[in-house]
C-alpha cells in the first residue's frame, strides 16, 4: 500500500526503503483521459467479481483547534478485541482517553482489559491529539511531520482504533476553521461535506493527510489536486505547471486514466534532492519532499513525480515482486518524460547502457523474485520490461509493444488500491499482445538468474556510448525496434547522463 523514493539518491541508486510492499498505493494517475492509440487490441481476461459491500464498523468526528491539536469522538461497532491503538511513535501524543457510560464519561486505562466489556456490542470514546506537538517532535513522513506550520500526517497516526475487530468500513469527518485546511487522498464518502471513508484494513497503511493553513492547486480533472506546504519557496503557478506536465506525460504513456482521483502533498526537503513516498490505502496520495537544489528553473528536470506516479496506476502485488513494481517505473518513466519532451531520448539511451548492467545478477544470485539488493531491484526488474518490449515487437512485427500489455492493465482496472496475483498481471498483459513474452521472461529472469548479454542487445539495436553520448546505427538489425521504443530527439545530441 505504499512506495517510496529515498532522497539523496541519484537515479542509478534508487536505494528505496519501500519496495512497493503492500503500497496500494496508491489512483495518482489520475490525469487527463486520453485515448489509446495504435492498433486494436485483443479484450483482456476479466478480473475477478468485486467483493460485496463492507458494512461501517467505525466512525469519527475530528475537530481542529488552531494549534492544530485534535479533539476526537469515535464509536465501534463491537465485538472489539485487542487493543485501542494508534501508530506507535504517536502513542505518547494521545491523551484524556474516556468512554460513554450511559450518558457520563469515563476515563480508561487501556492497560485494563476490563474496559472492553463495555464494548461487546457498541462503544464511543473520546480523546485528543496533540498533533502538532507529535508532528514537531517524530519529524518522519510516515507517522508526522511539520512543514512552515502545517502537520503532514496519515490517518493512521491520529485515528485510535482496535487491534481487533469484525472487518469493514471506517468513516471520519473533520472540521476545521480558516485558515486551517484538510487535505487528504482517502476518497470522499458518498455522502457529508469534508467526510472520508474507507476499507478497515487500509487503514494501517492509510493515503497521506494534511492539516494547516495548505496553499491548494487544481492539477487535473476530475479530482486530482496539490497541497502545498506553506514554506515551499517555489509559486503555486510553477509547482501547479510541473506536476500537469508530469501527470500528462505518465497518461499519455498509459493512454487513459484510471481514476481520477488522488491528493499530491509538496514540501520542501532537507536534502540536495528530490524524494517521494506513495500511500493509497483508501485512497491515492504522494508526498514530495522536493530537493534544496530544485530551483524554477530546474524543477521540470526532476522525476521523482513521474516515478512515482507509474505507481499509483499499477496493481499492488506481494513483497516477492518488488522488482516487477520497481523495475516497471525504472523502465516506463524516463521513456514517457521523454516521449513527451521533458527528457532527451539520447540521454535516456544512454542511462540505459549505463543503467542495466547493474541489475545483471551476481555469482550467488537466483531469480529477480524475493531480490532485496538495489542494482537488481530496480535496474534488474528494468531489463525485465526492456526485453520484453523488444521480444513483443519482433514477435508483432511491431504491432505491438509493452505499453499495449500494460495500458490492458490499467484498462482492466489494475491500479494501486487493489491487489493483484502476479500470474492475472502477466495474464492480461500477454492477452492484449497475442504473446506469451511476459510468461517466458518471468521463467527466464522471475524464477532464476537468467544470462543477457547487454553487449550484443545494444548491438542489434544500433545504440552505443562514444565518449559518454549516445550514438545510433541505423542499419542496425532491430534499429526499427529502438526507434519504436524511444526515437531520438529532433535536437543535436545530448550530452552523458549524469545523477538526477
């Protein structure tokens, strides 16, 4: 349900400490519908019926002081089992516990057991949060934080709520006073202004939540949006204009939204650069800490956001795959920030040349599944999709790409607040290219260490590094295949990669 990009690594290190988990991370992709282009496709196999409604088992009512503390009413519907918890490092900020007992509070000790005798059926207790005490002293981005004033905070952090229970909904209103606002990327319930709903078991890894005086930006149609931190010194036209463009280039690549619907929290970072988590238990949401050395002038070269967003539209899937997860946003990203102008192809082809050798297995490596090592999480899971864009396009005769098997995805339904088995991923995907490329390169590269040799790919490709700048053959052998993944720029040559 979650994904993150450590900062102060460049792209040839993305050593992140999330590994898509259990990121469901998150429908950021939410942008601009756009129609898929290219020949027609084959319907993908169905995904399973949608389960039955959850009943609401939990609900809140959250009122904001101006100190941004929190004073909370909560009723649970019972059997309540366990312990009334919130995330751990908050524990301390939680304060003035009572229960209801027949119109008259009463404190409780949550160390008594005796207390949940009260609440074998229903129950209603009330506390308060000293939130921005809690957000001033943890500083981490995945219980809280305080940014120029305003505390960046998922659900989890503040919401008490029991270790055990009959599984359901939760449903929380908040209210706050100008100019203190509420941002969060858990989907509005159906019914009741400023109110939020969303599965029970999400809640753990709940979408990112936001409470004080936010700058907030419109970022796409229908309900895709920004809250900016009040100490981000970039304007919010600027920051506005970066993340539409990032936004458009990842839809464009997957040829419609699959949403709608997400929140992207910015604030400023500490470090030189750039880092992002996404959160989509209930809902789509991206934190962005952007870097101290993004300026006005450099921000659309960052591409945190886009990485990130490949995410939000993907199914989840088990810890095992990380590298299915994160080698699809390594590969995808840069050829949609290119493809759409905000990259150059031949530095692009040049990260590749650098890039995919790091991924290539080591002496005592197996198989890409269960792979925990950065190299081949990221750059190895890459290569995985490289060559399944080569193999579907010499099989097609060019007909077909990888993007025709992942847009069957998102088309599908797939996005990051479901779970997928890997096999129903790989299913729709080789349904929609008449091939079976997805299934082979798993048993190739999944399954065991697999033997690729970079040197006669790039080859065949006509692509290779001269001086650090890319260079292409055109008479090469698969020069087609290339240029259909990533033509080159109509510009001059760009320069060598470097570390972004």
């Amino acid at each position: 349900m979650e994904t993150e990009m450590e900062m102060k690594m460049p792209r040839h290190a993305l050593a992140s400490r999330h590994f898509h988990f259990h990121f469901h991370f998150h429908h950021l992709f939410l942008l601009l519908a756009l129609s898929a282009c290219g020949a027609p496709q084959p319907p993908p196999p169905s995904p399973p019926p949608p389960a039955p409604p959850l009943s609401l088992v939990w609900t809140y009512d959250i009122t904001v002081d101006p100190s941004l503390d929190l004073d909370v009413h909560a009723t649970f519907r019972g059997p309540i089992r366990g312990e009334l918890h919130v995330d751990g490092p908050a524990t301390p900020f939680v304060e003035r516990l009572a229960l209801e007992d027949h119109g008259t509070w009463k404190a409780i000790d949550l160390s008594d057991a005796h207390w949940r005798d009260a609440c074998s059926t229903t129950c209603t207790v009330r506390y308060h949060v000293r939130l921005r005490e809690a957000a001033n002293a943890i500083g981490d981005m995945d219980v809280a934080m305080l940014s120029g004033g305003a505390v960046f905070a998922p659900p989890s952090t503040w919401l008490l709520r029991p270790s055990e229970g009959p599984s359901g909904r939760y449903r929380f209103h908040v209210t706050t006073t100008e100019p203190i606002r509420f941002a969060t990327g858990i989907r509005a319930a159906a019914q009741g202004k400023d109110t939020y709903e969303a599965p029970t078991t999400s809640i753990d890894e709940a979408a990112f939540a936001a409470i004080g005086p936010l700058r907030l930006a419109h970022v796409a149609d229908p309900a895709v949006d920004a809250a900016i931190a009040p100490d981000l010194a970039l304007s919010d036209d600027i920051v506005g204009h970066w993340l539409r463009a990032e936004a458009s280039a990842i839809g464009a690549y997957f040829g419609r939204a699959p949403d709608g619907h997400a929140m992207l929290f910015i604030v400023p970072g500490s470090s030189p650069e750039t880092g992002g988590k996404t959160l989509g238990g209930g809902g789509a949401s991206l934190l962005v800490r952007v870097g101290s050395n993004v300026t006005a002038k450099n921000l659309e070269e960052d591409w945190v956001v886009a990485h990130e967003l490949i995410h939000v539209a993907f199914p989840d899937l088990d810890r095992r795959y990380s590298w299915f997860s994160e080698g699809l946003a390594t590969y995808v990203e840069p050829i949609a920030r290119a493809r759409a102008g905000l990259a150059k192809s031949e530095r692009i082809w040049a990260e590749m040349i650098e890039g995919f050798p790091q991924g290539l297995p080591g002496a005592r490596d197996g198989g890409l599944d269960g792979a925990r090592e950065w190299g081949r999480l990221y750059w190895g899971g890459a290569l995985y999709f490289f060559l399944a864009d080569i193999r579907i396009r010499e099989r097609t005769n060019g007909a077909r790409g990888l993007q025709d098997a992942l847009r069957a995805v998102v088309a599908t339904g797939g996005n990051v607040e479901s779970m997928w088995p890997l096999a129903h991923v790989i299913e729709v995907g080789d349904a929609a290219t008449g091939t079976k490329v997805l299934r082979e390169l798993y048993d190739e590269l999944g399954r065991t260490a697999g033997k690729v040799d970079l040197g006669a790919l790039f080859e065949k490709l006509g692509v290779r590094l001269e001086g650090g700048v890319a260079r292409f053959d055109d008479k090469a052998p698969l020069a087609t295949v290339r240029e259909a993944i990533l033509p080159r720029s109509k510009t001059a040559t760009a320069p060598a990669p470097r570390a972004r």
